[in-house]
C-alpha cells in the first residue's frame, strides 16, 4: 500500500487580546493553526483588555474594566458593560469619516451592542470579525477549549502540550511554531532557561517534535485618513485602523509587513 503523503503544519499562539494589532493578524495569516492561550495568567496593564487609540492629536486608551484577581484570561469577567458600549461611540468618532468606515462598520456596531461577560468572548468577536474581513484561513483554536488542564508547565512546554493537544504531530513531516518576529528581543523566553531541566524554553519545544521558527515583521504604513495629511503614521494600532483607511486592501497592506515595503 503506498505510503499517504504528509505535509508541514504551521502553528501560531498568542494570548487573546482587545482590537489586537496588525502584527498578531500577520502572524495568524502565515500559520494553518492559530491557537489563543486564554489559559495563561492575565496580565495587568498589558494588551488583553485595551488597546491604544490615536485621533485629533491625542492618544487614548481604551480598556475594558475586568475582575480583579490571579486567574486565566479565560475566566476575566467584564465589570461594566456600559463602558464597553462607551468604547463603541469613542471609535465611531475617531474613524467615521474614514473611506471604508461604512463599510465595516455594522458588523462591529453590532459586537458593541452586545452585553458581554467575558472578556475573551468580547476579545474573539472583534478578532475573528477581523479575521473575516482580512481573509485569513488559518484554523483559530481556544487553548481553553482544547482538554486544557492546569499542569503546571513552564511557557515552552504549555505551547509543546498545546500543539500536541491541538494535532497529531505524528501526522505530518514537520510541525513549526512560529515563536518570533525578527529581530528577537532581548531577553526573550524562547532563549530562556525558566527550571532546573537545562533547556531553554525552545529546547524544550524542540525535543517535543516542534520545529521551532521565526518570521519578518515590518509594520507596513498606510495613509491614516482620521489623521491631518502631514502628521507622521502612527503604529501598532487596533486592526481596524487598517480596516477602516484601507477597505479592499487591507489584506495586500498586510502581507507588506513580510516584505518590509
């Protein structure tokens, strides 16, 4: 009997977050499977509950209240559903005279008047509405969602487990996690040695089975039409910023920032 061909599977993982930014869909567009670890420990100040906005001149931060305690990002509850819909008027304003605002603006009007209990439902919603919107077809998995378990594992070994979980690494040639962006910085986990075991993070990856590896990321530049014409572009927005200045092209705009254009 012939032998059935096998093929090399790409995994992404990266906590979920609000209106995530144009380097987490880049990354979610060259993987088959993007895996969301809401089972990590939520981090306060970070990128799970707001996200930087910028308009006439100034940046604000838009954050959904949430629960406090130590716990998953899964289990975060959102505290004041009035202020998630208060977000909703804030973007409106900031983008609504954009060139494509009308045309993607019902689908997230509707997510806003929706009253959300979790955190991570809000956080999908907007992520897999964008993820529509840009047409990526990477499979988008919840690590929670997936027999998850607290076993107490060090980062590289939950993302090792969580592949395992998600396929069967037996079933292709090879299995790559993408683990970075190029250049990495300083003092990455990947490079780390977290336990007694003397491995790094990525070691422990690669004993797993997992081919670990790195991609480009350039955040590409576009016109930001809610901006004046002379002021400088502003990164590392929410991805509708894209969405809303550059409608059609946003997914060729996207896949600039491998080509550093």
């Amino acid at each position: 009997m012939p032998e059935v061909s096998k093929r090399t599977l790409t995994f992404g993982h990266h906590a979920p977050g609000y209106h995530r930014y144009c380097g987490y869909f880049y990354k979610m567009s060259l993987c088959d499977v993007f895996i969301s670890q809401d089972t990590v420990q939520y981090a306060k100040l970070e990128w799970q509950n707001r996200q930087r906005f910028y308009h006439a001149g100034r940046e604000t931060w838009l954050t959904v209240p949430v629960n406090k305690g130590i716990e998953p990002i899964m289990l975060k509850r959102v505290m004041n559903p009035r202020t998630v819909k208060a977000h909703w008027r804030y973007i409106r304003e900031t983008y609504g005279k954009t060139p494509f605002f009308k045309d993607y603006s019902e689908p997230l009007a509707e997510i806003y008047s929706r009253q959300w209990i979790h955190l991570n439902d809000l956080c999908d919603a907007l992520t897999l509405y964008a993820k529509s919107v840009l047409n990526i077809d990477a499979r988008y998995l919840r690590d929670s969602e997936n027999s998850w378990i607290d076993r107490g594992l060090k980062k590289g070994e939950l993302i090792a487990d969580s592949i395992h979980r998600a396929i069967s690494v037996a079933d292709y040639n090879e299995v790559v996690y993408l683990a970075y962006a190029r250049p990495m910085r300083e003092g990455y986990y990947i490079d780390q040695v977290l336990d007694g075991s003397g491995l790094t993070e990525g070691e422990k990856i690669v004993q797993a089975g997992i081919t670990v590896s790195s991609y480009d990321f350039r955040h590409p530049v576009y016109r930001q039409h809610q901006l004046e014409q002379d002021e400088p572009f502003v990164p590392n927005l929410g991805i509708f910023d894209l969405i809303f200045n550059c409608g059609d092209a946003s997914r060729e705009v996207l896949d600039s920032a491998g080509r550093g254009d």
